[in-house]
C-alpha cells in the first residue's frame, strides 16, 4: 500500500489532499471560468515554485505547439527547473534545462489567458493578487479527472512521471477545447 500511495499520490498528505479538493472543486472555491474556452488563447500553468509541474506542463503544452507560459505564487525569480523534474521530463522527450522560474507577482498576463493551477490553494492565491484578480482561472487537473496534482519536490521520481502523466491527459483534453491556444505556424 505505502508503495501505491507514493507512486499515485505522493505522500498520504497529497492522497488527502485530493481528496478534500473535490468537494472544493465542485463548489468553484477560486475558480473563475472564461465565458468561452474556445476563445482561450494562452495557457497559464501556475504551481508554487514553478520549477516541476508548471515548467513541465508549459514545456509539454509548448511541444504540442500550444501558447503557454508559468509562473509559481512562491517561486524564487529565475531558479533553474528541480533536477528530477529536468530528468523525468527528458524521459518522455522535453527539456526543462532552459527553464527558470517566474514569480506570479511579475507574471504579466494578456488578454485571452486562462490561469491553470495545481491546487485549489494557488488559485486562491491568485485571485488575491490584483493584477491577476480578472484573469479566468481553473485547476489544470480538473481536466484529467483529479482536481489535485500534489506537488513531486522531493519526491519519488515514479511520482514525478503519474504527475506528469496527469498533467498530459488534462493537455490532452484543453488542446481540444481551446483551438485558440494553438500557435500558428
């Protein structure tokens, strides 16, 4: 069972997590949804540092030739992607090595973004910021099925790879939904 738990889930404290997010996903605490997710043009993945699930769901979305940008509510301005994000990620063919993170705080949104979160904790954090308070949000997860996408930093790589792995089924899905994000060209 603790084997499941840490290639599923993390850690027990991510399994509850996702557990509670649900009844927070289904009542919308923090989410703001676009009137159109057809007229979504960019794809804002948010996370707290910014150097694992968001630098890989932007790389992933990027590969698929998807507008896309990060940016983390705690990141540490320009910190390089974590080595087993980097690892993990090369695994399935993208390079996180040229990535730095970006601080929410200086994120400069455009007109057409959808905010895509990992918890329901960081669209709060969000919403709180002002210059981010209009833009349409939503938890990136809510997409594959599992509201929460538990954050892999420091934890087992199998982790890092189900993580991943959610986050490309939820990309799978919005890639459909939002034709408008495709870049042309």
């Amino acid at each position: 069972m603790p084997q499941l738990i840490d290639s599923r889930f993390g850690t027990t404290r991510g399994l509850l997590r996702l557990l509670l997010s649900y009844p927070q996903h289904w009542a919308g605490f923090g989410a703001f949804a676009p009137r159109d997710m057809g007229g979504v043009r960019r794809f804002v993945f948010v996370c707290r540092g910014n150097i694992s699930r968001s630098a890989y769901a932007k790389a992933a979305a990027r590969s698929r030739g998807l507008s896309a940008a990060s940016c983390g509510v705690s990141a540490a301005q320009g910190r390089e992607a974590d080595p087993a994000a980097v690892q993990v990620a090369s695994q399935g063919g993208l390079d996180l090595s040229g990535h730095r993170a970006m601080e929410a705080g200086r994120f400069e949104p455009e007109p057409g973004d959808l905010l895509l979160a990992m918890e329901v904790r960081q669209l709060a954090a969000v919403k709180d910021l002002p210059h981010l308070a209009q833009t349409p949000r939503l938890l990136l997860g809510s997409f594959a099925g599992t509201p929460h996408l538990h954050d892999p930093y420091g934890l087992s790589l199998p982790y890092y790879a189900s993580c991943f792995q959610r986050i490309d089924a939820a990309l799978d899905r919005l890639e459909t939904l939002c034709p408008a994000a495709r870049l042309i060209g």
